[in-house]
C-alpha cells in the first residue's frame, strides 16, 4: 500500500516552501525500504526490530525535527487517509491557529466500522476528552499535523500507542488542537496494528488510566481514598450511635473504622506526595523542552541552515 500512499501526497501546499517526505519502517520484513528508496523517498528511518508504534512515531517526529522540518504531518502507509486532505491538516499551523491539528474521520459515516466498533470508539474519545480537557470528536485518528514547537515539548513514555498521551499531553499544556473532518479511504487489509478489537479497547483504556493518573495523581488517589473514608466514618457513626443508646459491644466498628479511615489517609497522602511530584515534573518537562529546542538550534547551525531560512514540511 505504500506506492499508492505516497502517490496520494501533495507535492505542493499553500504557505509551504519545502515538502519532504519520511518514511518508518518498524521492523518489517517486506520489501519496505527497496519500495521507498524506488519511490523517491527523501528520509528513511529502519528498526532493525519492532519498537512499536509509539517508538516509531517518536523517532519519526525526532527525525523530522533534525531535518528542519516546521509542520510534521503523520500518516499511515496503508493509505487509510487520502493524501488530499493534508492542506486541510496543514492550514491551521500555517495561519498560526493551532498547535496541532487532527483527522476527524466522522466515525458515524465509516461504513466497515460496526456499530459496536462505532460506539468504542467515541466511549473511548469521550474518556481522552473528559481527561485532558480537550474538544476531541475523534482521538484515535493518526491522521495529525505539529508544528515544531509541538513536537519538542511532546514525551511519549506510552510503549503502545501515541494518540491518546499526545492529546492528553496537549491539553495539559494548554496547546491548541483544532480538528479536520476528513474521509477514509477502504480498507484493503486488516490493521496490523492491534491483534482484536477486544485487545485494542484494553491497551486504550490502559493507557488512558496510566496517563490520568500520572497528570491528575491527587485526584486519582483522591477517589481512591473516599470509599475508605466514608465506610471508616460510617463504623464510627455507628458505634457512637450504640454507645450513646447504652447498648454494650459493638467495638468491632470501631475497630474497623479506624482501620478504614487509615487506609483512606494513608492513600490520601500518597497522592499528596504523587501531586507535589507532579510539579516537579512540570519543571523539567519545560527545561527539557528548553534543552531540546538548544540542542535542535544548534544542530541545525551546524547543518549550515538557520531556523529563520526554513518553511519544510516532512
């Protein structure tokens, strides 16, 4: 499918001076890179293994940034998303009114999605929506454009997928995310890229947890903690009700309240400490986006090639 993919690509876009093209191959053993290398493309990335889709997103995104790239656009090689559609990705970025912009694939209109695929598939873009504060109609489509500055304050540390954490990533960071509605081309294989429906719901959700509870740990924990809280306050209420009606026994409740009530300030504690590390890690994502953004000017200076003289588009 790559030859009909890379046939798709625009090869001029409004606002673009430079259109370049970079090519991914996680692993494969077909002819991938002999197909590329035929078809023209200008940079080739080759694991000599399967990292998985959010490492080779990542080295995509590194690389590009290398390459002096100013709007990244992403897409799949299996040509789910036609390539026209790209100036629409682009133009937001362009026009300086976005951050990052998405493929809206309007699941409602995809034909050979069930309707039960249909349906997880806005359960889980309502959950990215409700964590990251984002207006995200379709947050499993890969179909993306970043600018540069973007993609150097992303970190992906999910190993499954990118779709999802970079969304979450973008609201927590205040980013603006504009979204395209697009159309899918028909699919002509399988997805590769998850084994079931059933497997894919599970590594979503996962990792929709993880990431909530690593941006909102005080709140996690908090939630966590309540039902201790309140069972533990309830066994107290009623040994102080029986003790106040006279009526002997009942220190098992109290017991056991305290017991709960522990447990319940103990997590509340833990998500305490969770939230104060939470802004430690604020602080040195930012130097770390500082740093990168050092390290990328000044291989960039050493290419010959000065931020200022640059309008590229991998």
């Amino acid at each position: 499918m790559l030859p009909e993919t890379f046939e798709e690509l625009p090869t001029r876009i409004d606002g673009i001076d430079c259109i370049e093209t970079l090519i991914v191959d996680d692993g494969s053993s077909d002819e991938t890179i002999a197909v590329a290398e035929a078809l023209g493309v200008d940079h080739i990335i080759s694991h000599a293994k399967n990292l998985g889709l959010a490492k080779a997103f990542e080295n995509g995104l590194e690389t590009s940034l290398q390459h002096g790239a100013d709007i990244i656009v992403n897409t799949d090689a299996d040509n789910q998303y036609p390539g026209r559609y790209i100036p629409d990705l682009v133009a937001p970025i362009v026009q300086g009114q976005a951050d990052m912009v998405i493929g809206n694939r309007q699941i409602d209109q995809i034909r050979h999605f069930s309707l039960l695929k249909k349906w997880l598939q806005k359960l889980g873009s309502w959950m990215v929506r409700t964590v990251s504060g984002t207006e995200v109609p379709d947050a499993p489509s890969g179909f993306r454009a970043y600018s540069k500055d973007t993609a150097l304050r992303l970190n992906i540390l999910s190993r499954y997928s990118y779709t999802l954490e970079t969304i979450i990533q973008a609201g927590k960071l205040g980013l603006v995310i504009v979204n395209v509605p697009v159309e899918t081309n028909k699919p002509t294989r399988p997805s590769r890229l998850q084994r079931s429906m059933w497997h894919f719901v599970k590594a979503q959700a996962g990792t929709i947890i993880r990431l909530y509870a690593f941006y909102e740990p005080l709140r996690t924990f908090s939630y966590i903690a309540i039902p201790f809280l309140i069972l533990g306050l309830g066994s107290w209420v009623r040994f102080l009700y029986f003790y106040v009606q006279a009526i002997g026994g009942h220190l098992q409740s109290l017991t056991v309240g305290t017991g709960l009530l522990l447990v319940g300030i103990l997590i509340l504690l833990f998500g305490i400490q969770a939230d104060i590390s939470g802004k430690h890690r604020q602080l040195t994502q930012e130097a770390l986006y500082r740093l990168k953004k050092m390290e990328l000017e000044k291989h960039l200076t050493q290419q010959g090639d000065s931020p200022e003289q640059r309008d590229r588009l991998p």
